[in-house]
C-alpha cells in the first residue's frame, strides 16, 4: 500500500510517499512560499532532485502539482494507487489521545484549537481541504503531536493556578513533538526487545523537548500549555519567570502579544547570542571565542541537563537516553557536553562513537550507568504507520478485505 505523510505550513506543504510493504520512501518534496512571489517547489525521486520556480497561488494548486508530478514522473498511475494522507497537526487539545480519520468534525476541531498553536492549526486545517478539493474521495488521518503526552498523570499536566482555569479555559500541560517522542520509543523497543524500560527522549532542534516514557507512556514532557515552555531553543525562551512579561510590557510600551513573539521569535540561541538562532554558528562562534555565543551555548546546555536530570529522578533511575533531530542527531561537541554534565549520574560516553553521525548509534561506554543512544527520528514514518493502521481498520470494518 502507498501512503502519504503531510506538513502543511502557512506558506509550506511538505510530503513523502512511502510503500509500506518496505516502509520505504518512493518521493518526497517541498512546496515553498506558496501563495507569494517566487513560490517554489523541491523533488526528490530516485536519487534526483527536481526543481521549479512556478506560480502556487494556494495550497490547492501545489496539492494538484504535486499529484500531476506523481503521474507525469510515472510514481502512479491514478489517484487510486495512494491509499490514505496522514497530515501532521501539532495540536489536538484534550481531546484527542490517538491518531483519527479525518471527518468534518475532526477539520472543526483542528481550526478550535487555534488558540493553542495560532502559528500551526490554521495551516493544517488548509492543508486538509485543499486535498479534500483536488481529491475528495482520498482516506485522510490526523495525526496529532500533542496525543503521545495525553497519559500524563493530572499531577504532571496541571499547573499550580488556579484549578478553574483548567476547568474553564483547558490551561494545563499539553507537549509537543510527540509523534518524534513516540517513534524514539518504538525503536529503543525493537533494539531492546522489551518495552518495560524506562527512558528519556531529547528531542533537540531548532525547536525542542525533553520527554520522560515508562513503559511506552509518556509521564512527563518539557513543553507545555503552548511550544514555548521548557528548553531554551533557536528563537524560544523556553521557561521563564512569567513576571517579566508584564515588566518588560512597561518599559517598551509592547502589548502582551508582542511580547510573546518577542519570546517565541527573538529569545533563545538568537536572543542571548545576538547573532543566530543556529547551533552550528554558534558553535563556530564559540571556538572564535565569542563570549555571547559561549553564554547562549553554555546556557542551552544547562537547560537540558536540568530536564534529563530531573526526568532521571521522575522515572526513578533512566535507563535509556536517546539525543535526536537537528541538534541531537549531528551536532557532537553539544551532546559531548550534556554527557559530560551527567557524570555524577553514570554516564560515560565514548568520544570516537560520539563523532558518528546520521546513523543509529550507541555512544556510552559498556561500564556507564544509563545507556545513551543518537537515533535519527522519522517523524513522516509515524504519520504513514498509523494512517496505514486507521485505513486498514475502516476496510476491514467495511468487509473491504
């Protein structure tokens, strides 16, 4: 069978066609600056690359050249040979605990929750109907970051305010990136072969979160109400004192709003260095002996060794530490640090390992105290394995098979 994941963006649309009997990409892309000047779309199809600079006035339009690109490069045949579209959605709310198909109330739900992710939901919601109208009789699944962190216990998702805010405005914990999260969980348990471990999950890029899992459940996660708590990150703050919003509100003469895009976009590695939200440059920065660069590295660091080290304590005793994404798959002088800082918890890394990346790979030594793994995540395989499942399971329901 052939299934599709999808990242719609506001002006982005993202795709990957697997052959799940392999679970292997057959072609993937990108469609940028849709709807603006000099839109563009990427392709990647048998170790090529295929690229055009053509009008996409929406994501109608790149949802149709794309799938005129699948025909004309003779991917498929017909529509008929896709079997489902799993779409990426970061926010589900409560509500959602598990992957769905897509009905309209599943599409009025996804736009509801605007609220927790303004940036993200809107954009989901127009991925969905632009292939509802270039293919309306296509099997589609919601595949919701925020379901993997739904099992948290209520003493790890609320907040110490008070409880009516729960109650009457959803305020408590919700996560992210847990799609990643349940990916990383799902291989340690195929290497182990078990899947009473216990484990933290860090998922490091330009954005980020530190996940504890106990027996395939998550327990706790470091983002939180919305992507802009926990670790510090490219462009995100991550945990602050929230007392500084309204003082720094006074002194600007700024709006909550713009404050909080000030914290989402001008904060973290961008924020304290000054000069880029990337960790490579500021790496490079750091070894020219940039002292602003070194503070916004040093601090990054800092803030994930708290999270591993407080998620240790949760899960009494981690046995797993997996790094992964842009950061914690490729960037070996960070990971090297983080390890380093967790000595007093036994783990000891092998340097030579440590340089190995792109690839699964065991970086502690035989006599360190929690096993610490660099796993690539494959966030499109998550989507496509559970649209599989949820397209299968309605056949079946239908006598189909």
């Amino acid at each position: 069978m052939k299934i599709m994941s999808i990242n719609t963006g506001s002006s982005s649309l993202k795709f990957s066609l697997f052959d799940m009997e392999d679970e292997k990409v057959i072609i993937s892309g990108n469609f940028e600056r849709i709807g603006i000047d000099d839109s563009l779309y990427t392709i990647k199809y048998n170790g090529e690359i295929i690229s055009e600079k053509i009008e996409i006035l929406n994501h109608t339009d790149a949802v149709k050249i794309m799938f005129d690109k699948l025909i004309s490069l003779s991917v498929i045949k017909s529509l008929d040979e896709i079997d489902g579209v799993g779409h990426r959605i970061v926010h589900g709310g409560s509500k959602y605990a598990e992957s769905v198909y897509i009905t309209d109330e599943v599409i009025d739900d996804i736009y509801n929750f605007r609220t927790f992710a303004p940036l993200h939901n809107p954009s989901h919601v127009m991925g969905i109907k632009a292939f509802l109208e270039a293919a309306p009789n296509m099997a589609m699944v919601a595949v919701f970051d925020t379901a993997f962190h739904q099992n948290m216990d209520k003493v790890n998702y609320l907040y110490p305010v008070p409880y009516s805010w729960y109650t009457e405005y959803n305020v408590r914990k919700y996560g992210a990136h847990g799609t990643s999260h349940r990916y990383i969980a799902e291989y340690v348990k195929g290497m182990l072969h078990k899947d009473n471990f216990k484990l933290i999950s860090c998922h490091i890029g330009n954005g980020g979160s530190i996940c504890a899992i106990e027996n395939m459940q998550c327990v706790d996660t470091s983002m939180g109400f919305t992507p802009l708590a926990g670790i510090m990150m490219g462009t995100r703050s991550g945990d602050i004192d929230s007392s500084i919003i309204p003082y720094v509100m006074e002194k600007e003469g700024k709006n909550a709003s713009e404050i909080i895009e000030d914290l989402n976009k001008k904060s973290g590695l961008f924020g304290l260095s000054e000069y880029s939200s990337d960790m490579r440059d500021i790496v490079k920065k750091c070894d020219e002996g940039d002292e602003k660069a070194i503070l916004a590295k040093n601090k990054f660091v800092r803030r994930v060794v708290d999270y591993i080290a407080q998620y240790h304590v949760l899960l009494n005793g981690a046995d797993v530490i997996v790094f992964t994404a842009g950061i914690g798959e490729n960037n070996i002088p960070i990971r090297r640090e983080i390890c380093e800082k967790l000595s007093c918890l036994g783990v000891s890394i092998d340097l030579d390992k440590n340089n190995i990346c792109g690839d699964v790979v065991k970086i502690s030594n035989h006599d360190s105290k929690i096993d610490v793994f660099v796993i690539p995540t494959n966030e499109e395989l998550m989507i496509a394995r559970d649209t599989l499942k949820i397209v299968k399971n309605r056949l079946d329901a239908n006598n189909v098979f």
